[in-house]
C-alpha cells in the first residue's frame, strides 16, 4: 500500500456504508449507509449517544469489522474487499489505538508495554527499546520507563497507552474516551498530547468522544443518531465532508 497521501488529501473514505447485526426480523442496522471523508491531518471528534453508530463506524475504520455493504478506501485503496490477514498487516502499518481503559499489561513496565507493537513486528531488542523510550520521551515519560502500572496516575498510564499506540510512527491514531477514566485535570493533560501529536507529528487522529469539552479540541466533530451522520462542524479548512 505505497500510495502517498498529501496533507489536506482525502485519506479515508466511507461511502453508503452499512452494518447489519443479525438476519431477518432481528436484523439491526447499526449503521444505515454512511458517507464519510477524513483527511490527512485532521483531528476528528466523534460524538453521538449510545446505540447511535460511532463505536460500529471506529470497528471499521480500525479494520477490526467490515461493513456489510459499502465502501471503505483507505489511501485509495477498498478495505471492503481485503482478507482478514491483509487487514491486520494495514493495522500494524499504518494505525495505532488508544482505548478509555489503557489495556496496559499489569506485571510488565512501561518500557515493555510500549515496545510490545514492535515485538509483534519482530523488531529486534535493541531497536524496539531505542523506539520504545522515544515515544516515552515524546509523550513525557521517560523517566518513568521501569514502572509497572500500578506505579502510575491514570493520567500517566493513558500516556503510556498513547506511547504505545504510536511507537509504529501510524498514520492514523483511533482513540475511544480516551479520557473516559480520568479526571478534567488529567483529562486535558491527554487532550493537550493528543493535540501536540497531530499538529507536529501529522498524526490523523479519530477519537471517539461524549465529551464536549474534549471535542472542542478537535479540528472536526462529526455527530452520530440513529445509525446515520446527524451533523459535522468543521472549524477550519482541513475536515470532513460529507
């Protein structure tokens, strides 16, 4: 997948996207055909109440499900049609996950949290802890890179998730509540990082949210209801559309 997006390019697109849940009378349209576009770049904000679609729509978007019809492009190319084999590799790739619950191992420092994405890579010892305690670094953890979890504050536990998530360098950061388990103040430490990541690294970020105080520092909110895209504000030239 070598085709290069431009800053301000579409680098994801849906289009008359579908999930259905179920068969027959019990059949549930958890998504009702979505278009969406994100460029590259963009700090997107997904908000809409529970059952409205936003968590099925991340599903996809991470490649962890497949629309039931649709299309999903991703640089250009139809995620719809990969194997499940070709999907995981464009995970490792090109994104990386941030989750409310951190999903840190509890025995294991946060060195070796980090780096876990690139033992899966089959980097080698050296190279992975070199990568390792730079994304430490960048999120401002470094010092604390020999401390197991429960040594740490939620707020420097989801840094460390964050950390890990983009150790890969991925194009596309996909964060659920990130900050869902934390309090404001910690909560704004992780949005301000999260706002650092996109504006100086150009990581595309795509957070799912209930926050409005939290998607205000997005660049684009996209409201869910129903299974359908209720509404987009776009704060700026670089956004959605739909």
């Amino acid at each position: 997948m070598a085709n290069d997006v431009a800053p301000g390019e579409t680098l994801i697109s849906l289009r008359g996207v579908t999930k259905v849940f179920g068969e027959g009378s019990t059949a549930f349209f958890a998504l009702k055909g979505i278009d969406i576009d994100i460029t590259r770049g963009d700090f997107v904000a997904v908000m809409g109440p529970s059952g409205s679609g936003k968590s099925t729509a991340m599903n996809i978007l991470g490649c962890l499900d497949v629309p039931t019809k649709g299309a999903y492009r991703f640089r250009g190319y139809h995620v719809e049609n990969l194997e499940r084999d070709q999907r995981a590799l464009l995970r490792r790739r090109y994104l990386g996950f941030v989750f409310q619950g951190f999903n840190l191992l509890a025995r294991t420092s946060a060195l070796e949290n980090v780096e876990l994405p690139l033992v899966y890579r089959g980097e080698e010892k050296a190279k992975r802890r070199e990568q390792a305690m730079a994304a430490l670094e960048k999120v401002g953890l470094a010092e604390w890179w020999d401390h197991t979890p429960a040594e740490l504050s939620g707020g420097q536990q989801q840094r460390v998730a964050i950390a890990r998530a983009i150790v890969t360098h991925p194009e596309v950061l996909l964060a659920d509540e990130p900050t869902g388990n934390l309090d404001t103040e910690r909560s704004l430490e992780i949005m301000r990082l999260l706002t650092d990541l996109n504006r100086d690294n150009g990581i595309t970020i795509v957070m799912v949210t209930h926050e409005a105080e939290m998607a205000a520092f997005a660049h684009t909110i996209i409201h869910f209801r129903d299974g359908l895209v209720e509404s987009i504000e776009a704060k700026d030239s670089v956004g959605v559309k739909a």
